[in-house]
C-alpha cells in the first residue's frame, strides 16, 4: 500500500478487501509491525514502532478482529496519519501491515509408525506499507565493490548502497568486452529494490558460453536515474 503524506497531520485512507475462500468461518487478526531487507534480500522484522524509519504509529486499522463467512469478502479502512513535527515529512517511511488467522489449527504428522505429532499452524500474510513524501524525490546510489562470489563460480558480488531519500528499484548486469577481439557479451539482468541507506549485495552471473580469453568487465548499476549510471570495472580471465 503505496500512501503519498506530504504535510504534517496529513490523512490518507485506503482500503484492503479480505476474503474468505474456504468452506467455514475464519477470524483473522490485523496488526502492524517493523521489518527492513537484510543486505542478502532477506527480511527481518521487529515491534511495530520501534525503528527510526517506521509508520506503523501513524496507523489507523478500521477494525482489528474480523470474523469472514465463507465465500465472503470484508474490507477494511487503513488510514495512515502523519504527526505534526515536519521533520517526519524529511524521509521515506515504512511498516508492515500483518493479517493473521486468530484460529490456530492442527494436524496431526505421522512421520513412523506409532509415532504421531501434532502441528499447529497460524497463517500469516504482510502487506507492505510505504509513506514516500512527494517532495522526497532524491536518486541517489553507489557501487561500492565488486567481488568474485566464494561459494559460486561463475557469479561476482556487488556491493550496493542507497543514499537518497526513496526506495530505489535498481537493475545490475555484467557487461564484458573481449580485451583481442573487441566482441561484447552481457550477463543476465538482477532487479531488486533497496530501501533508503540501505545496503545490498546483488550477485551477478557471467553471460553463459563466454569464450576463453581476457576481459574488461563492467558491473553496471542503473537505480531509476535516466542521467546516471554507477559501475564498476575489473579485468578477468575466462579459462
């Protein structure tokens, strides 16, 4: 859920539908939470309220328990609230939005015989929230190293940080030039975004059937800037 808060004390509302395909009633949960992306892509999260870059006080969840017929949808209101000091209008914000089945079920595993254990699961779904003022506009990024990745052959690491003010949805590639015969080959395209100060490390492939030789490679960077690219070049060798 994208919100657009631009002044202090600002309101925005927005509203997610909820529905229930299975054959009963089910009573789910809404709450928020903190979560940031671990420099490999992966996510982590914390209370609700707790890290510098959150939202998840500024919002209002429409209703907190809801019990959904089957076939039924519910819609909620979410409605995002900005404070009044104008240094929170300064930077991107985020928070997580959690749905979750108040309901625990159980099954029952049967992984040998006469031996039975029972599982309980609780589903649990996170839609994103993202409060980008539209005055923060800066793009901003950098390459800051490229190394050969020590547990794949065939696959660089580069190192990347966003220093603007917006998540940044960037796109890496390799992109070789045969040092004897001038020929050119690029490696396959790596999206992935990056929140503000946020760092990431893409890793790269090598284009595939490169031929032996000596290359120029350039790890090229392009984070949404049509007047700025960021790259990084070494020379290798394909044996």
């Amino acid at each position: 859920m994208d919100f657009l808060l631009n002044a202090p004390n600002e309101r925005q509302t927005q509203v997610i539908n909820i529905t229930n395909k299975s054959e009963s009633s089910q009573t789910v949960q809404l709450y928020t939470g903190d979560w940031a992306r671990k420099e490999d892509g992966g996510h982590e999260y914390f209370e609700g309220g707790s890290k510098p870059y959150s939202c998840a006080k500024w919002l209002e969840i429409g209703s907190r328990f809801l019990t959904i017929g089957p076939g039924e949808t519910a819609s909620v209101p979410i409605t995002l609230e900005a404070p009044s000091d104008a240094e929170s209008m300064e930077s991107m914000k985020w928070a997580m939005l959690f749905i979750q089945g108040s309901e625990i079920r159980e099954k029952i595993d049967e992984r040998a015989p006469g031996i039975k254990t029972n599982i309980k699961e609780i589903i649990r779904f996170g839609v994103h929230i993202y409060q980008t003022p539209p005055s923060v506009t800066k793009l901003s990024a950098r390459a800051e190293a490229l190394n050969v990745n020590e547990e794949t052959p065939g696959l660089y690491d580069l190192k990347v940080i966003n220093n603007g003010g917006v998540m940044l949805k960037t796109t890496s590639f390799l992109e070789l030039t045969n040092i004897a015969t001038g020929e050119e080959f690029q490696g396959e395209p790596i999206e992935c975004p990056i929140f503000p100060m946020g760092k990431r490390t893409v890793n790269l492939p090598l284009p595939e059937n490169l031929p032996k030789g000596q290359y120029s490679m350039l790890a090229i960077l392009d984070y949404g800037d049509p007047n700025s690219l960021e790259a990084i070049e070494k020379i290798i060798t394909v044996e």
